[in-house]
C-alpha cells in the first residue's frame, strides 16, 4: 500500500483567500485512495487480533506459512471494507485534506 497525499503544501489560510485554490479531480482521487488505503492499514491489525482469538488453536493455524495467509487474508478484508465506505475512518482523514472554506466577507 503506497500511503501517499496528493497536497504535500501548507493549505491556505483564511487570512490569505486568494491562495484558496479547488483540489483538481486527481488531487481528490488521489486523496480518496490515501485515506481509503490508511483506513485499510488501521483495520488490519484489529480484523487479524478478531482472527486469531476465533479461530482457536488448530492444526493448521501450526503450519508453516499460515500466519502469512492469514495476514493477507486480513490485508485483503480491511481493503475490501475500506474501499466499501469502512467505519468511517477515511471520511474523518478527507475532511481534513479539503481546503478551509473561506468566506468572502459579506
């Protein structure tokens, strides 16, 4: 997972409303995928601990490699929830990213 924001710069102030600028679509795509992608990677520790308390102790959870599979089967989940709204997480991260609203005085 590449975790990357598409605005790296200092967002505008409100005491400077010209350097208020619109986000292009790329930039919001860009800043969906991140904050998607980071609501994944906080998931995935909670959803493999909720794996490995239910799915007790069993021959195969012993085999070799198995920790690995279930690490991405975690991997996989978190994403998947993520990308279908999640819990909220990458909603609370994008209202972040967006530019202050400034108002024009009047």
């Amino acid at each position: 997972m590449n975790i990357t924001l598409a605005s790296t710069s200092i967002p505008p102030t409100t005491a400077n409303p010209a350097a208020a600028k619109a986000l292009s679509r790329n930039d919001i795509l860009k800043n969906e995928k991140a904050a998607r992608d980071f609501e994944a990677l906080l998931l995935t520790p909670v959803l493999d601990s909720l794996q490995k308390t239910f799915a007790g102790d069993s021959e195969d959870a012993k085999t070799t490699g198995a920790s690995d599979y279930r690490q991405m089967g975690s991997q996989a989940l978190a994403q998947a929830i993520a990308d279908r709204g999640g819990i909220g997480i990458a909603r609370l991260v994008l209202r972040h990213l967006q530019p202050p609203k400034v108002s024009d005085g009047g």
